[in-house]
C-alpha cells in the first residue's frame, strides 16, 4: 500500500495519533455509497457498510458483529469512535460508540427510524441525524422546520455544520449553534448543490459543490476552487496534513477507492481497493463550547432586523412598508417596517417560520424561500435581507428601538 | 512551534549575561524605535519604567536606562543623538542621550503623555496626552512647554512627515447620547504649530497607532469601529466590532476606512502599524490576536479608491483584497518598527517580553529577543493575558481589553441587555482599583468579579466558551490588581485648592443653602461615603430611564470620576454638570437645585480630586 511516515498537520497533535510508521484512520468499506440518497429517504450504502481501522500497518473491522457500520466519527482525545450500526440487517440504523482499542460497542440511540452521522460535541454530548428529517442531540430536536437534513461536521467556533435541502432538490450547507439558535447558510452564494462538508486544519470547510471539491475560506463570501485528483471524489474528505488529504474516488468500472491525494505534487496514492469516509485517528483540539443562553420555559423569540430593506441580491428596497410572518399554517402577522427599514417582532419558538416583505400597496416585494425558526427566548438579530454573512451590521440605533422596546407579537396564526 | 521554543530558549540563556530588569516586574514592551543607523533597537518597558537598549547585530539587550513611572512611547531624534520617551503616570517626557544612555533631562507635558515625535529639525517635540487630549509642544532649546494644542479625546499616537503631524485617540470624541462615535486624527501643521485639519472617523471609537509613508502621501492609522448601538445578541458576522484602519493622504484622496477582519476569522484590536520603505507592504498588529497582518499597499490603495470605498469598511470579505498573510507573534503585540531597508520588521510582544523579529521577505519569524523579567508566570500575569486575549469570544472577536482600553473604559454605552433589546442600556466604566467596590454591574446585579467576569460574559458576551476554573481565578487576581493611576487634580500634599475645599463642603453638607435639613439619604456623602466614595448599596435617584428594568441603580465609586465621562448609569450625562442640570429636577440625586453655576463648579473641582 505504500503507506508513508506522514507529518501531522495544525489540526491534529503528534500525540496519541499517527505512528512514524503510518497512518491511522478509520474508514468506511463499501462497494457503493450514494451520498445523495438519504435525500430520497434511501440508504447511501445499498451493497453493505463496514467500518475498517487502520492503525499503521494492522486493520481490523471497527465494529465487528455489525451488520453495517458507518459514519464513524474519532473523539478528540482520539480514543474512541461514534459510528452508525444496525445489528441485524432489518434494525435501524442507530449510534454507537466503541473503544478504538475494541471491545463492545455502547448503544447512544434507540431511534425508532435511522439514526446517522453522529458527531462529538466539546461538551461530550453528541449530536446526529434522526431520519433525515431532524438533527437531534440525546432525542431533543435542534431543527423546527420542513426539509433533510444532515450532520456533516463540528466547527472549531462550536456550531454545528450541515447540508439540507428545504425543497429546492438541491442541498446547501448551514450552521447552527449546539441548542438549535441561530440557524443559517454557511454563505449566500447558492452555488450548486453542496454537500459532505468538512473542516480543516486551517478552518477552511472543505465540500463538494456539483460533482467537484470546493472551499469555503474565512476571506470570501463565495465558494472557491480547490485542486482536486482526477476522477471523482465522492463522500468527505479527511485531512492527514496541510495540502493532504484522504479522499475516496470512484473509479471507471463504479468502485469506490481511498487514496491519499498531495494536491502540491498533484500526486495519488491508493491506501484502500473500496471504500469512502475517511476519518484520520487523532488527538485535536476541541472545538469551543457554545454557552447557550435560552430559557426553556419560554415558547417564542425576538427577531430585531436593522434594515430590511438591503439584500446582497436586487430588491427594491424602497418599495418595502410591511413585514408579514407565516407559519405553515398561515400569516402570524403583519407590521410596519421603520423609515430605516427595522422591525422588531415576537414570533413563537420552534415552529417553521417564513418572512415576507411587501409594499405599500401590499404587493409581496420580497419573499423567503425557505422556513427557518427560532428557538424559546431566542434573541435574534439580522442585518437585512438576506444580506450574507459577509455584512457587517452598520453601528446606529435601529428607529424601531427609539421607538418602543416591545416587540410586535405574532404568536398566533390569524384567522382569514 | 518547536522551533520557536529552541529559540526562545536559546535567547533566554543569551540573556543570563545580560542586564537584569528590575526584579520582581515584567518589562511589557509597548514602544519601539530604531537608531538611525539600524543597530540598536529601543524598547519602552512600561512594567520596568525603563528603555532596554537591544544591540541588534547579538540580539541582546545591552543596557537598561531608568526613565519615569509607566512610559508609553518613544521617539528618537533625526541625527540619532537623543531620545525621548514619554513617562505616562508621571506626566513627564525623559530626555536621554543616545551615546551615553543616560537621562539628561526630565520634561513636563500634559496629563498621561502616550505618543510623541520630534520634528524635522529636531528642535521641537510634540507630545500626546491622553487624559487632558491634547498636544503639548516643548522647545527642546529650552525644553520648556511653548503651547498646548487642542486634540481630540483620549490624543495617544503620533506620527510625523515633513512638517504634518498626525496624531490619533484612543477615546472616542464626546457626542450626544446613543449616537454613532466620533474620533478624529488631529493634523498639526508644524511649521505654524497649529492644528490644521480634524478629519472625522465617523463610527470609530478607539484609534492606535498611525504612520505615513516615506513620501508622506499615504497614512495609515489602526482603529476599531464599536457595534455598541445595536444589541449584543450574537457575536457572528461582526456585531460587536469592526477591526479595521483608517487609509488617508494624497495616494487615498480623504479618509477611507477598510476592514481588517474576516467572515469567521477576526483581526482583533489592531494597534501597531508600519509601512515599508518602498511602500510595497504596511504591517499591522493585532494585539487581541497576537498576529501580525501584513497588506499588499497596491492593493489597499485601490480599495481605498473603488467607487464603493465609503461601503466597504462593513463587508466582512473585503480584506481578502489586500491583506496577504496573518503571521502569528506573541501574546498582546502592539508597537511595530521596520528597519531601514525594510527587511527586518520589529514587533513589541507586551506579554511575553520579547520582541520578535520577522523576515519581510519571507513573511516569517526568524528570531525572538527576550527582554528578560520574571521568570515565573504569575496568576495575576496569567490573568493579564486572558484579559488581552481576544481567544475566548466566539470567533476570536473580542476580548475584555476591546471594551477595556488598557485595563480602562472605552468612553461608549451598550445594548447588553440579554432579555430584550433596547433595555437597560449601560455606560462602560473604569475598572481601576475596583477590587472593594462590589456588587458589580449598574444595577449591582453581580455580587462580585466571579460572577460579573464567568458564566455572565461567556453566555452573554462571548458567546463562546470563556473563563473557566483556574483561568476565571487568575482574571480575578489582575482584575483585582489593576492599579489606580494618578489623580491629576489632587495635590501630592492632599491639600485641596479653595475651590476644591468649597465643593467638598457641598459635598458634605447636611443643609440647604435656607438652612433646611437635607435628608441623610439624599446627601452626596451618604451614598457616595467611605474609601471608594460609594456605600456599595442601591438606590433610586431618579435617573432611571423608561427602558431600565429597574429604577434602583448600584452606587457607583468616584474615584478618578473626572476621567470617565459620560456619566450616570447609561451615559446619559455627557458632563460631571449635567447630572445635576440636566438629571436632577427634583433634587432626588441629591439636593443640587438650590446651587449656583459657580458652586457646582466648585462641586466639580472637589469631585475631580476623588
């Protein structure tokens, strides 16, 4: 296999990770994987699912006794591994959590459905998707609106990353923090369909866009080009170094192979005849904790927008007088927006939400695609309309808040 | 990393040869300046009172020279003969001469002199004085102080090219209530020694180091934009600061303001800035960061000129045009220097006492000067550094020092509020010699520094996982040491001048001028009683606003009042007076309507040697 003694890059320590003479990692064996299935409510391993580990020069299965094994997943002081398993072909897939040195897996879900892509949470909670419909940590729902989901990865600033598709048949990344606030798109870009994200060393988030790898980097607002290997990449990458990754491709006769790609020397190395979901063995540092603020008891949130009326996408922003609120049962209600285009409203927590901004004439002038919700006593503050994540919020009291404090409640579903 | 701690290592040994600071201090290097001929290196050591003379070609501090209590900047004449550091606590500029290294003469300036520089012809020195903001001018001739030129608030960083000096504040300038900040570079034309020019950094609050180019048609100057007049409700996508640099000069056309930081990845608190001789590149510190940014100046200038110049300054993706690389140093950088040909970039780390050395070239340390100091870290130094570490806001944002200008205040009012927006707007205080003042907060909603500076910041402020266990335990202890400076009004002997006797009797009385009773509870000296000047209660006194949750506020020290305005809980009052004119109509702030101009200003005089 021609494995070499590879540097370990900023994101992982030299301790208790790869040995000089090798790499460690664990990944998932299969002949097939289709990464979009689970859109479709199907499994994204039709031929079967095994976990391998691979520590230097030995490998073994991670999870032995498992019908199929996936979505592994190395805690950050490298010992153990969260995985996706069903014990018997007919089970559900459910979380679990294993030793890297073995031993029986520990049972984290009993999911009444399928049960995937657990990640750690720097809080020792761990965080998963629950059939494709919701991302879940320990059963309690973190998302409140219609769509797929799924878990991709833990940021280093403590959100939580991953892809959906909110009825567009087309999926996009978005963040959220670890107790279900601030839901948004990693950028505004809309790019092609995006997916199987994943974190590096030097924060960049590394995805496929369409059929290709592309990158996310803290300096722009739009996805950019990454040097990817010939053929196909399909499913995660996993980083071993700076410019080194793990990447699985598909090669001409549909089989999936794992091979270590140096984008610098534009060289492939094959480490594995079939598999995907590389995930390297290590030590790293923990991404921060996220210090929730919510309180439990409540049922809504305020939503504070500064001006409605700028968009990073044409709008006649001019044209705005009122904001409208729905839930999908219907409008919650309707409020003036301010002279500087703020609003400020009350809207009830964990329900879907949509926005909707219209003119004096009450003719709609701007209307959100997608539903997004807010958490009980979440407080919630935008710069404009769909402004990306890139604007800055100008530093000026909004005229809504030199006029009252009090938010407009739209708590209920109006009657027509 | 490795290669780093060798090389510190190395250094530290280096140093055992060396002079010793004085024992017991960290040298905290804040300033920096080359001799003309490129091979000494001055350090101001604002925790040694003392210069370190770091001979360049050994990487070793040859001397130390004594100036006065806490010294802030430096300057070094054109022929290279005499250097002058400004002493900030002891309102004093040390003259030394270069050759011998010995001070030759001790000069008086305005209140907390921080920046200075000498001009072309050597003969005149313009110094910043940060608490009275002003310039003062001293003819080196006689070294006398010839004039005293109004600058903005909080006047701390020079710079000089050809007869311009440029001269910026760390305070913003004072403005109406909940209003966007103003500062200000005050331009000073040396030939006339007058200011010439105020332009407006409009939404800026603290502005640092400043510095022209060679040719003097660019400027470049570190500032940071506050978001404090939209709640705090999330740290993401820049909502509490806009690190960033105000561009000027000829090449610019005006005053442009550029953004230093990125979507996820903040340039926190810039304060140094150097531009390269060819004017190439320009180099900034990020003192919350403990990085170096270093900008392609071609490029700076064309964002400087886009038709969209005046939008960009809020667009989180624009200094992906000009900024090239991030270069990690040590904890708290501030002062930067280049040498003369520009291969060498110099960079004051405050607390690791070292200096490092970056190679231009290849935009990579190459060296780390140890300035030697404890050689232990101490739990308050510990704390010292998380204080300045911007580390533990979400995204690296902020730290306590953003909103604490050098363990300070910042001169701004916030939306803090957790539960709600628009409420309980809050005035950021002073937090010197605060350790017996508790509870903490306006409304004393905090029983002491655990609680005001732990979970409360993380979850509210932070938003991101903060001080914890033994590192919340040392943030307390420096919190708890930070000292008192000087009070500027206050004879050394504690006599009070006559003014100040009869604004004490004010304070103290316990009649109306028709020799009424006053209540006890409505004296100034029953509230405002004791050591602190605060009998840590609460208390309605009718300053409460319709968007306060609660009419009773936490008494507040005085202690060094005159320093921090504006003043009531939510900086409402822009002056010590307006408390009394403007907020107390019905005499519940204590009894102050039956006083003339003249005695509230006597009332004044008193309050100020609090």
């Amino acid at each position: 296999m021609g494995f070499a003694a590879l540097a370990l890059g900023a994101a992982f320590s030299a301790t208790g990770g790869n040995s000089e003479a090798g790499l460690n990692y664990v990944f998932t064996e299969t002949t097939r994987y289709e990464p979009k299935a689970w859109l479709e409510g199907r499994d994204r391993f039709p031929s079967g699912a095994t976990l391998k580990l691979v520590l230097g020069e030995t490998r073994r299965a991670l999870a032995p006794g498992f019908s199929a094994s996936a979505d592994a997943a190395v805690s950050d002081d490298g010992s153990r591994v969260l995985f996706a398993g069903k014990q018997t072909p007919s089970d559900h897939w459910q979380v679990w959590e294993i030793d890297i040195r073995g031993g029986p897996a520990r049972p984290i879900t009993h999911c009444d459905a399928d049960c995937i892509r657990p990640l750690y949470l720097p809080t020792n909670e761990i965080v998963y998707t629950r059939d494709s419909s919701s991302i879940e940590i320990a059963g309690k729902p973190l998302t409140f609106a219609p769509g797929r989901y799924l878990t991709d990865d833990v940021l280093r600033d403590g959100r939580i990353l991953f892809e959906a598709d909110r009825g567009t048949q087309r999926r996009e990344l978005f963040t959220v923090y670890p107790d279900g606030s601030g839901v948004e798109a990693l950028r505004c870009d809309h790019g092609s369909d995006r997916g199987e994200a994943r974190q590096i060393g030097s924060g960049d988030s590394i995805f496929h866009s369409g059929n290709r790898l592309a990158r996310f980097t803290s300096a722009s607002a739009v996805e950019t080009e990454v040097a990817q290997p010939e053929g196909t990449v399909i499913g995660p990458i996993a980083e071993v170094s700076p410019g080194v990754w793990l990447v699985s491709l598909r090669g001409r006769a549909g089989h999936l192979g794992l091979f270590r790609w140096n984008a610098a020397q534009r060289q492939t190395v094959p480490l594995e005849a079939s598999g995907v979901q590389p995930v390297i063995v290590a030590t790293r540092t923990p991404p921060r904790q996220f210090p929730s603020a919510l309180v439990a008891s409540r049922t809504a949130g305020n939503l504070l927008c500064l001006n409605s009326r700028i968009s990073r996408t044409p709008m006649d922003g001019a044209a705005v007088r009122t904001v409208r609120v729905y839930a999908p049962e219907g409008r919650l209600g309707e409020t003036t927006v301010e002279s500087d285009g703020s609003f400020y409203i009350q809207v009830p927590a964990d329900r879907p939400l949509r926005i909707e901004l219209a003119d004096a004439a009450g003719q709609t002038v701007r209307a959100e695609q997608g539903w997004f919700w807010m958490r009980p006593s979440e407080q919630r503050v935008c710069v404009g309309c769909h402004t990306g994540p890139e604007r800055a919020p100008e530093n000026r009291v909004p005229a809504i808040l030199l006029k009252t404090i009090v938010p407009v409640k739209m708590l209920e579903v109006q009657q027509p | 990393m490795k290669r780093g701690g060798i090389l510190v290592g190395l250094l530290a040994a280096l140093l055992l040869g060396q002079p010793a600071p004085d024992g017991g201090r960290y040298p905290s290097p804040v300033d920096l300046a080359l001799s003309p001929d490129g091979a000494r290196l001055y350090v101001v050591c604002e925790g040694t009172d003392e210069v370190a003379v770091v001979d360049l070609a050994t990487s070793s501090v040859i001397r130390r020279v004594g100036v006065g209590h806490v010294p802030r900047g430096i300057a070094v004449s054109a022929d290279g003969k005499w250097i002058y550091v400004t002493n900030a606590w002891a309102d004093t500029v040390t003259e030394i001469d270069a050759r011998s290294l010995a001070a030759t003469r001790t000069l008086s300036t305005g209140f907390e002199p921080s920046g200075l520089t000498v001009d072309a012809r050597g003969q005149v020195l313009y110094v910043a004085n940060r608490i009275s903001n002003d310039v003062s001018v001293i003819d080196l001739r006689t070294g006398s102080e010839i004039k005293r030129l109004a600058a903005g608030r909080g006047a701390s960083y020079v710079a000089a090219s050809g007869s311009r000096i440029y001269v910026t504040h760390i305070y913003p300038n004072l403005g109406k209530f909940r209003t966007e900040s103003e500062s200000e570079i005050t331009e000073i034309d040396a030939d006339r020694q007058v200011v010439d020019a105020r332009p407006r950094l409009h939404n800026v609050a603290g502005t640092f180091h400043v510095a022209l180019s060679r040719d003097g048609r660019l400027g470049i100057a570190a500032q940071l934009r506050p978001k404090n007049l939209i709640p705090l409700a999330h740290v993401a996508h820049g909502w509490a600061f806009g690190d960033s640099l105000a561009v000027f000069g000829a090449d610019v056309g005006g005053v442009v303001q550029l953004p230093l930081d990125e979507l996820e990845r903040y340039f926190s608190l810039p304060f140094g800035v150097a531009i390269a001789p060819d004017k190439s590149k320009a180099y900034l510190t990020a003192s919350g960061s403990g990085e170096v940014a270093i900008l392609d100046l071609k490029r700076l200038v064309a964002a400087s000129r886009a038709p969209e110049r005046d939008a960009l300054v809020n667009d989180l993706s624009v200094s992906g045009r000009y900024v090239l690389a991030r270069v990690p140093v040590g904890r708290n950088p501030r002062s930067i220097v280049l040498s003369n040909d520009g291969a060498r970039l110099y960079v004051a780390n405050r607390l690791d006492d070292t200096i490092s050395v970056m190679d231009t070239a290849a935009n990579r340390i190459v060296a780390t000067i140890g300035l030697g100091g404890l050689p232990i870290v101490t739990p308050q130094r510990r704390g010292e550094r998380l204080f300045y570490s911007s580390n533990f806001s979400f995204q690296g944002q902020f730290g306590c020092a953003n909103c604490h200008l050098d363990s300070t205040f910042d001169g701004l009012q916030w939306d803090l509020e957790p539960d709600g927006f628009g409420v309980d707007i809050v005035d950021n205080r002073s937090i010197e010699d605060v350790a017996n003042t508790a509870p903490f907060k306006w409304n004393g909603g905090n029983p002491d520094l655990f609680t005001e500076c732990g979970p409360r910041t993380e979850r509210f402020f932070f938003r991101s996982q903060g001080f914890r266990d033994a590192d919340l335990a040392d943030l307390i202890t420096y919190v708890a040491s930070i000292p008192l400076r000087p009070n500027r009004y206050r004879a050394a002997t504690g006599e009070l001048t006559p003014a100040q006797e009869r604004g004490k009797a004010i304070f103290e009385r316990e009649r109306r001028k028709d020799g009424s009773s006053i209540p006890e509870e409505n004296r100034c000296s029953f509230c405002h009683s004791g050591k602190y000047h605060t009998n840590q209660k609460l208390a309605d006194v009718g300053t409460g606003k319709p968007t306060d949750r609660s009419p009773l506020i936490d008494t507040p020290h005085l202690t060094n009042v005159a320093l921090s305005a504006p003043y009531l809980h939510d900086g409402s009052a822009k002056t010590l007076e307006e408390i009394w004119t403007v907020f107390n109509p019905k005499d519940t702030h204590g009894v102050s309507n039956d006083l003339a101009k003249d005695e509230l200003n006597d009332l004044i005089e008193y309050l100020k040697t609090l």
